[in-house]
C-alpha cells in the first residue's frame, strides 16, 4: 500500500478549495453580478463535461452515452417529482429549478470527486508514473470544479461560508475516495470501467443543470453583457487547464 499517494490526494482535495476561494475575492454582488455567475458557472460546467468528462468516460467504456443520459434523467426525475418536497427557505429568490437542480449538481460533483480520490490512489498502487500522470490529469479539472460548485452554491443562498463549504465537501470526497481505495486495496478495487460510468452519470447531471437551468435564467434576464460570461467560463477553464500545466512543468524546465 502506498501512503505517500495520500499526499497527492491531499493536494488534490486542497485545489477545489481554492477553486471555491476564488469566489470570495468580490465583496459584493449585484444582480447583474449574480447573471454573470450563472452564465460563468454553466460555461464551466459545459466545458468540464464536454472536454474532460465525456472523452475519458468514452475512452474506457463504450455505453459511456448510456450513463450520459441516465445522468440527465435522474435529475430531471428529481427536479420534477422529488424536490417539491423540499424547502430551502425563504431567504432566496432563485426559480424552483435552479434550487432542484442545485442538489443534482451538488451530488454529481461528490461522485466525481470520490472517484477522483479513489482514482490518484488505485493508480499508485500500480506504479508510480502513472500515479503521477493521473494527479495532473485529476488536478487540472479540481479548481474549475470548486469555483463552479461554490458559484452555484452561491446564486441558491447568496452565504459565502455555505459556498466556500461546498467547495470543502468536494475535498472531503476526494479523501473519502482515497480512504475508500486503502480499504480495498487489499480486497477489489473499481476498474476503469467502473469510474468512466461514474464520470458519465456525473457528465449528464452537468449538461442538464448548464444547459435547463443556469442558461435560460441568464437568457430570460436579457441582459447581454452578463450572458457574455459564458465564454468568460469555457475560458477560464482552458486559462486553469493550462495554468496547472504550467505549474506542473516549470521545475522540469530548469
């Protein structure tokens, strides 16, 4: 078993939180502000999907598209026939959806991040370069991971601790997956099958809640400089991608 993994893990789970940290640089939010968030928000999520999610979840597993739209129909399933049994209070003034679908996401970002965690440890249990390999390729999605979830944590309940808590929770998911593959690294580990499905379910949840939830909020607003704040987030997940390159490369250039 291999306990220095832990440490990659460790610097994995600390990058969601600085993903939902860099929401709290801006002191206060209009609602101009708050459009732009949303639109920020459904750009990364849709580029987290359709870049990073989808092709390694195809890479592994064919019936990949399967889990996609199983993905798309649980929320769906969850928006329409679950959440109307749940308040979230008065304090808020976001449409019902986007606080049915809030939880959706919250729930496909914990599965993801899980696996994640589980992921960087099984891969050092088989050698070392690829346990390397997959920490870089798990590290550049964990910002934009915690900077989207804390944004839509944040839209829902306009609390900055409970959006900076949100961010925690996908670090938390991310050990928890890591302790997960300690205890069964002795028994079974999930194969890369198993992992590219949960990508894939994960991937559906994002598209729907990018897609029928955050857009047409931004949409119906009709203001068009905060709807620009959707390139503004595929963007900046490219801008993260390759600052994590970087990051990771510049030792080995001198």
């Amino acid at each position: 078993m291999n306990w220095s993994s832990f440490l990659f893990v460790l610097l994995a789970a600390c990058a969601n939180v600085v993903g939902g940290l860099m929401l709290v640089l801006k002191q206060n939010w209009s609602r101009r502000g708050l459009h732009a968030l949303m639109a920020l928000s459904a750009g990364l999520l849709m580029a987290i999907a359709i870049l990073d999610f989808i092709p390694d979840s195809l890479e592994h597993e064919s019936s990949s598209p399967v889990y996609i739209l199983l993905g798309v129909l649980a929320v769906y399933f969850f928006q329409q026939y679950v959440a109307g049994h749940f308040h979230f209070g008065e304090e808020t003034h976001v449409h019902d959806h986007v606080k049915s679908t809030t939880v959706g996401a919250m729930a496909g970002m914990l599965i993801h991040t899980f696996f994640d965690g589980l992921s960087i440890v099984a891969s050092f249990e088989v050698d070392f370069s690829l346990g390397i390999t997959v920490f870089i390729a798990v590290l550049l999605h964990k910002i934009p991971d915690g900077l989207t979830i804390s944004s839509i944590i944040f839209i829902l309940f306009q609390d900055r601790k409970k959006a900076i808590g949100a961010a925690l929770l996908l670090g938390v998911s991310t050990l928890a997956g890591a302790a997960a593959a300690f205890v069964l690294s002795d028994f079974y580990l999930p194969g890369e099958q198993t992992v590219a499905v949960a990508i894939a379910f994960s991937s559906g949840i994002f598209l729907y809640v990018a897609a029928t939830d955050l857009l047409p909020a931004v949409n119906a607003a009709g203001d068009r400089r905060a709807a620009l704040f959707f390139f503004v987030g595929v963007l900046l997940y490219y801008v993260l991608q390759w600052g994590s390159n970087w990051l990771w490369l510049a030792p080995s250039l001198h």
